[in-house]
C-alpha cells in the first residue's frame, strides 16, 4: 500500500497560479501579447476586471486572425494620413493621389489630434452628420471611404465596421441633358470671346464625343487622327479600363480638333507624346513652385479651364451647368436617335446597363414622340385587307 506524502508545516504552501492573463497596475487592468516575437504590455484601460477579460480575449482573437492592431494604430489621424498618402503615392495614378489629398483635408480638421485606434463609430457618425450639412452625401461617403482606407491600414477598421452606414446617395445623379435651344444658345456664347476659346472647343468635343473633360485634358498629339476622322482616349487619362477607347468624329468634333490643334502647335506643341491642351506655366504663381515661369508646357496638360466655363454659362443663362453634363447631354442624343446600347457603350466607355441609365437622360419631349408613335388614327386603320390581283394570260 503506497503511502500518502508527508506534509512539513514549515514548507509553503504553493499558490494557486492566475490563468486569466491578467494584472494590475496602479487600478488598471494590463495583459500582455506577444507581437513580432516580442511580450508586449497591453492596457485595458479599464478597472473592471470582466471588462477587461473580454478586452484580452478579443485581442487574442484578432492576433489569431492576423486583425490585431499596429503600431500604426498608435499614430495621431493627420501623422498617419500624410503615411498613408505617401505609401499611396506610388500605387495610384497622380490625379487619383491628388484627390484622395483632397478628400483628406476635412478629415484632418475632424479627427486632428486623435490616435487611429481611439476614433470609434460614434466618431464617424458625428462627421457623417456634420459633413452632410455642407457638402453632398456623396462626397461625405467618398470621404470616409478614404477614412475606412487609412484605418484599415492600421487594422483598427475592424471593430467599428459593424456599426458604420453610408449615407444615402441620389443614384440618378445630378446630370442633366441641354434642349436643343439651350444647346444653341450655349455654344453661340461660348464662342462670343476668345478667351473662352478653349472651354468653347473643349465644350464641342465632350457634347459630340461623350468625352470627359479629364479625357479631353489627356489627349496628346497622337491620339488625334484627323485622316480617320479619330480620336483615341488612353487608360492614363480616364477613370476605368473600359473608358480607353477609340471614337469617331463628326464635323462637328473635327474642326475642334483642328482649332486645338492649330492652338498647340502655336504654344510649342510638336511632339506625338505633346499635349493636345499644353499647360500654362504663367498659372503657377506660388514663389516655391519650381516651374514658376511665363510660357507653356507642352509635356503637361492644362489643369482646368473652369474660370471661362463658369463665366460662359452664366452669361448664356445656364448657371450651374456642370462641364460633365455636356457628357450626359451626349449620351441623351444618342439615345434618342436610337443608337444600339452595345454600339452607345462602346462609344461611351460604360460596362454595364446600370451606368448607361445614370447617364441617359430621355428629354419628356422624344418620350412623347415614342408614346405618339404607338397610336394610330382612324383613317389610317383598313377597314378591309388589301388583295393584290394577279392576271395570269390564259
């Protein structure tokens, strides 16, 4: 029979070893993980201890599925902005990293000052709410999505993407087609004065092309074939791989294109890879900025010509016309002459039928000539079926 072990009353008694990973410090709950091979102290920020304990085993479940949060989570919203901006840089197109700065600039004034893991949803609500009374739901939507990218990038996105809801959007758009009356009088303003030369031949170009103006501003001489009556628009220059695209010209298009032409090779433009719409160095008036100088730039486009397009439609009484409108102004015409959607598409750029209703505006005035043409009137309807008679010589 074995014998029970002794027990000396002078020997310690071992203590009961704390399994919830846990430990106190000054009040505050702390526990650790280990990231990157090293221990890491984590505070729970909290002196509850159950609190706390679902705090820990929340965190050791984002570590098991790669989602626990970076050092990068511990950075202030506008230091860990200008990061990601940077490291953006060089993945995205110039344009496309000029407008996500853009979009980053109200977020900075919203979040200045707050580390990425401190924002919760309640935040991004509150800036939802207070973006909204300012700007479209569309915009505000564009610009949390530039938040969701930044946090996602410190992998705190996560935990609030639960709770978070875009704000509903108008998917008709704002776009709107011209009538033929407000088409004639626009372009008959535009060319009243030669300063609004370009927005006038651009204006032609998007209204008889289906152009966008960021197209048009990345045309360069090669892509301009005045023989086949062509004009090729490049990947760089457009928003999607389905707009690189050839289209054709009409009279119309054609002698916008000669007049631009005519203008970039006066502004030094020779070269196939030359811009059609050299940009104008005399605009960078910034003392720092290295090209600050009179001329232009044929290796560059222009940037904008939205002072003459703003003057213009204000004086043709269209105020508020967006230059992107003449693209849906476009699409509307072709539409209503009956274009194939496969061919309008084609011509367009788009890839699905979805894209094709946003921009295809019928005009009431061709819906009410289709309806007209389902009637008929009364003398047009046989009251006996015609028979043709036949002789046949015997």
């Amino acid at each position: 029979m074995q014998e029970a072990p002794r027990i000396t009353l002078n020997e310690p008694v071992p203590k009961a070893r704390d399994s919830d990973g846990l430990h106190k410090r000054r009040g505050i709950w702390h526990y650790k993980l280990k990231i990157a091979g090293k221990w890491r102290e984590v505070s729970a920020r909290t002196t509850s201890w159950q609190e706390a304990r679902k705090l820990r085993q929340a965190a050791l479940q984002a570590q098991e599925e790669g989602r626990l949060p970076t050092d990068y989570a511990k950075l202030v919203f506008e230091k860990a902005s200008e990061g990601w901006l940077e490291e953006r840089k060089a993945m995205v197109a110039p344009k496309t990293h000029r407008i996500d700065r853009e979009r980053s600039a109200a977020l900075k004034l919203e979040f200045s000052g707050r580390r990425l893991c401190d924002i919760t949803s309640d935040m991004v609500r509150a800036y939802q709410m207070k973006r909204t009374a300012k700007v479209s739901p569309r915009t505000v939507n564009l610009e949390t999505k530039v938040l969701r990218m930044i946090l996602r990038r410190a992998k705190v996105w996560a935990r609030i993407a639960d709770d978070y809801k875009g704000m509903p959007e108008n998917k008709k758009g704002p776009g709107r087609a011209l009538s033929p009356e407000h088409e004639h009088r626009l372009f008959e303003i535009a060319a009243s004065k030669p300063g609004w030369a370009v927005a006038y031949y651009a204006s032609l170009l998007a209204a008889n092309t289906t152009a966008r103006g960021c197209e048009i501003k990345g045309l360069q001489l090669r892509d301009i074939n005045m023989l086949e009556k062509t004009i090729q628009i490049r990947r760089a220059s457009t928003k999607t791989d389905a707009g690189a695209r050839m289209v054709p010209l009409n009279d119309l298009a054609l002698w916008a294109c000669a007049r631009l032409l005519e203008r970039a090779q006066k502004l030094g433009a020779t070269e196939a890879e030359h811009y059609l719409l050299p940009a104008a160095l005399y605009k960078h008036k910034r003392p720092e900025d290295p090209v600050r100088r009179t001329g232009f730039d044929p290796t560059r486009p222009m940037n904008s010509w939205r002072t003459a397009w703003r003057s213009l439609t204000v004086a043709a009484g269209l105020a508020g016309l967006r230059f992107h409108d003449l693209r849906h102004h476009s699409i509307t015409k072709l539409a209503e002459a009956g274009v194939a959607d496969q061919t309008l598409m084609s011509i367009s750029g788009h890839v699905s039928r979805s894209m094709l209703d946003h921009y295809s505006h019928i005009r009431m005035a061709a819906k009410r000539e289709a309806v007209a043409a389902l009637g008929r009137t009364k003398e047009e309807i046989p009251t006996k079926p015609a028979v043709q008679v036949v002789k046949v010589n015997a």
